[in-house]
C-alpha cells in the first residue's frame, strides 16, 4: 500500500509518500509561502537527491495539485499514476474531547474537526484544506485524520482540568489537551523496543525540544500529563512562544500597554520566548553562539532558563507517577542539542541519573542511549517520526475497511 501523508500548515503543506511493504519513503518535501509572493516547493526523492521548484502556488489546492504533479512527473516523479496512491493521511492539530484514536474521515468526522476550529483557529482550517483539496483532486480517495491531541486523551480529570469554574469547562472545552502526541507516542514505543523492555510496565518520561516543546509523562503506554494545554503556548518555554505566564502578568501589560486581544496573543506567541529573553533569535544554535563564543549575558540567561524549566517538569511528572524509568529526548534540540541535554541531566543526578558525558558530546540525530550502565534511569535520545505514525495508522485503519 502506498500512502502520501500530508501536514498542512496556514502557508505551508509538508509531504511524504511511503511504500507501506518496507516502510520506505518513496518521496517528500514541503511546499512553503502558500499564498505568498516567492512560493516554492522543496522535493527530495528517495535516492537523496534534491530539487527546488518555484512558481505560484495560490492557495493549498493548488499547492497539493503542484505535489501530485511533481510526484507523477517523468524527470522527478516515483509514480507512473495517481491511482497508486492507496490513501492519504493527515495530521489535524486538534480533535477536542471526541477523538481518542485515529479516524477515517467521512462526513461526521470533517464535521467534528470543523467545530474544533475555534480551539485551533491556526491549525484546523489549514488542515481541512488539505483533506478537502484531496477530496477534489483524487475523488474517492480514502482518508484518516490522525490527532495530535488524541495521544493525550488518556489523561485523568485531575490532570487536565483548570482551576476555572466548573461550568466554563462544560461550556467551552476549556482544559488540558496537549499536543505532539504522535510524537510521543512514537518516541516512546521506539525507545521501549530499543531497550527491550515492555511499555506496558514503563514509567516514561518524553521530551519533545524544538522550536515548539512539550514534555510528556507516560505510565504503562499511556498519557497521563503533558506540558501543553488548552493551547500550545502553556508549559516550557519555546523559541518564540513564553510558556508558563502568571495570568495576572498578562491582564497586568495588556492594561498598562493597552494591549488588545490579537496583540496580546502576538505577543506570547511570537514575540517572547527564547526569543523575547535573548533579544537574538528563536534558533537555539544562534543563541548558543551568542553564550558561548560572545559571552551574551541575555543568551546565558535564556539558555538557563530553557534547562531549568525542562528539568523541573521532568522533577514534576517523576513525582507524579511515584518513579521514572527512562527518559526521551527528541525533537530538533533534543535529537542534536548536546548542550542542551548535558546540562538539564546534571538537575537530575538526584534521581540517580549518571549521565554519560562524553558519549552525549558526540552525538546528534541519532538512537543512542546516554546514561551509564548502573544508572537508575536511562536516559535516550530517540529521533522522532510523526509521518511514519501517521502512514502506520493511516493503513490500519483503511486495511481494516477493506477486510470488513
């Protein structure tokens, strides 16, 4: 079964077909500025080689339509047809209260992402382009929506509900809901197969570390705390997002910089921050550069705050599940930020963590365990693979179909 996995974003629509008989990736890329002057496409083929086309693309139809076309083209192409392609995958930022697994979308299921729109205004529109363009382009086609907040369904009432009035939650939805499931999901069943140990009798805890971030507790294979709430912007603190905000603070400069909703929005979304802290950049090598190399008193003092949030939540969710067993690092820092680990494990020496500096020094984007072998805990970096989930349900749940 060859399936194509797409991740439309409000400019952008990320892509991978996989040829699901060896889980290989026949093809990806991305097609960036949708809608915007200087639209391009980047196009890796499974040989590694790279192409960039660049032309207008106007709006996600046509975007998906210029994928199809570079897909099945003579020169770039690694399908004879569009008929090859069995089904699609999508990932859909957010499935409130009703969807714990992966659907296939029919009617009822586009319904019920449309009415979570208004808890994701950035992400869902975006992702019911992309299923509705496919819908248009390839009628027919068989298509699952699969949630990065279902992971977190699992989660108690008491850890996800808010100290608001009780009626306000049944009204709006107001709670945690937590995001990068797929991916802590995925990290965490690899790293339970890497070191042989069942999960179902695991105490986990994952650290997704990129521009966005979010860690995850997960006891036994399941979710239950995650970093991120009702909207990705609680918990650590992100390349441009402020994390973890005093309430107060907040109504405390919108009323003394009369600030209205949007800015005050803007402003804990893409203006704070390892970005708002530093005053250098989002980028975490940037701001490494800036400690590092020039001594940067702000860059310093963002990067301590980066590892000592970090490993308070870790402190936290090992609290809350009485233990911790092995711990994930993932995401574009925790795969190759080796400053970054090292000095949010020296927080943890008291849970008996005895973290393998040297080892960590050398590595990056890569399987390998960093602890020693008498550590208590095992600590693990575990590059993360949403689309591959993606695709992976995506066939189980149309095979599913075709043998009912």
């Amino acid at each position: 079964m060859k399936i194509l996995v797409l991740n439309c974003g409000s400019s952008s629509i990320k892509y991978q077909l996989f040829n699901m008989k060896d889980k290989s990736v026949l093809a990806k890329g991305v097609a960036e500025k949708i809608g915007l002057k200087g639209s391009f496409i980047k196009h890796s083929k499974a040989d590694g080689e790279k192409i960039r086309f660049e032309g207008e693309i106007l709006d996600h139809q046509s975007g998906i339509e210029y994928v199809l076309g570079v897909l099945t083209s003579n020169n770039h192409g690694c399908l004879s047809s569009l008929d090859e392609i069995e089904a699609v995958g999508h990932r859909v930022a957010h499935g409130g209260e009703n969807f714990s697994t992966s659907e296939f979308i029919n009617e009822m299921v586009h319904e019920e992402i449309a009415k979570c729109i208004e808890l994701a205004p950035l992400h869902n529109p975006a992702n019911l382009k992309g299923i509705d363009a496919m819908s248009l382009l390839l009628p027919g086609i068989q298509q699952v929506a699969v949630f990065d907040t279902s992971f977190h369904q699992t989660m108690p009432d008491y850890a996800y509900m808010y100290g608001i009035p009780y009626a306000l939650y049944k009204k709006y939805g107001i709670r945690r809901y937590g995001f990068h499931g797929t991916s802590h999901r995925f990290v965490s069943e690899r790293a339970s197969e890497i070191l042989n140990k069942p999960i179902s009798s695991q105490k986990i805890i994952s650290c997704h570390l990129g521009n966005g971030a979010s860690v995850a507790a997960i006891h036994n294979g399941r979710s239950v705390d995650t970093s991120m709430g009702f909207t990705p912007i609680e918990g650590l603190i992100m390349g441009t997002r402020s994390g973890d905000l005093d309430l107060g603070a907040l109504t405390f400069l919108m009323d003394k910089e009369e600030l209205n909703f949007q800015t005050a929005n803007l402003l804990i979304n893409k203006h704070s921050g390892m970005l708002g802290i530093t005053g250098v950049s989002s980028d975490m090598r940037e701001i490494e550069d800036e400690a590092f190399k020039k001594g940067n008193e702000r860059a310093i003092l963002g990067l301590k705050m980066y590892h000592y949030r970090v490993a308070k939540y870790i402190g936290a969710y090992t609290a809350g599940m009485n233990g911790l067993d092995t711990l994930i690092f993932t995401g574009g820092i925790g795969e190759n930020g080796t400053e970054s680990r090292a000095e949010i494990c020296k927080h943890l020496e008291f849970l008996g963590v005895d973290f393998d500096f040297e080892k960590n020094q050398g590595s990056r984007g890569e399987e390998i365990i960093l602890t020693k072998d008498n550590s208590r805990i095992t600590v693990i970096v575990v590059p993360t693979n949403e689309e591959l989930v993606i695709a992976e349900d995506t066939e189980v749940i149309i095979s599913k179909m075709i043998n009912e």
